[in-house]
C-alpha cells in the first residue's frame, strides 16, 4: 500500500512576494528627547488618580500598600 501526503488547501500553491523594504525615517527636528510625563496629554482620570494620592500623602497616611497600588494605576493608565 503507498501513502501519499495530499495538500490540505484545493488552492494552487501561491507564489512568493517579495516587497521592497520599509522607507527609513527622517532624523528627528529637534535633539532634545521628549518628555517621559507630558502634562497637557492627561486625561480626567488621570487627574483624580494623581489628585487622590496627593490628599493621602498630605493628610499623613501609612497605607502604603495602597498608595503603591493608585500609583501602580497612574502608571499602567499612562
């Protein structure tokens, strides 16, 4: 008995395409970096985040655990 492997597609096998490569990028305008926190780019929420961890850290709070987690929030919503 032979076995042959059959082509699981009924489409004829496609021809490779090859694309020229990606046109480089011009130099940046300015060699100042930007900003890594770029203040007119918050959002409300971002706001209230920053907003609440300042009032607890003025009124003296010790909860540091959730200080940690609104600041880990300002973070990962930035």
């Amino acid at each position: 008995m032979r076995v042959i492997q059959m082509n699981p597609s009924s489409e004829a096998p496609r021809e490779r395409v090859s694309y020229p490569p990606p046109p480089k990028m011009s130099p940046p305008l300015s060699h100042r970096p930007a900003p890594i926190f770029d203040i007119k780019s918050f959002k409300k929420d971002d706001w209230i985040l920053l907003s609440i961890i300042a009032v607890l850290m003025l009124e003296g709070s010790e909860d540091y655990i959730l200080l940690c987690a609104l600041g880990y929030l300002f973070i990962m919503g930035f």
